[in-house]
C-alpha cells in the first residue's frame, strides 16, 4: 500500500487564476486600442500623401 502526499496552495493557485481573469480583457483593450490608433495614424499618413 502505497501513500501519495500531495501538497495544495489553494490562495496561491486561486490568486494567479484571478490576476490572469483580471489582465485578459485589460489586454485584449490594449491590444485593440493599439490596432486602431494604428489604423488611424494609417489612414491620417496615407490621405496626406494622397493630397501631395
């Protein structure tokens, strides 16, 4: 008979789990908010030298 001795950090575990749940969408804005002011400066660039 053998015994397995398993070690559990429940606090630890469950805080990493929220500090993931909590940056994921504060991510996916940034990276959004990115993608735009990127269009945007793209857009602004290119109709400028569309007029030159």
């Amino acid at each position: 008979m053998t015994t397995t001795t398993v070690h559990h950090r429940p606090t630890a575990i469950a805080a990493h789990v929220d500090l993931k749940a909590l940056f994921r969408p504060v991510l996916t804005a940034l990276r959004f908010t990115g993608h735009f002011l990127l269009a945007l400066v793209s857009v602004i660039f290119l109709g400028s030298a569309a007029e030159h």
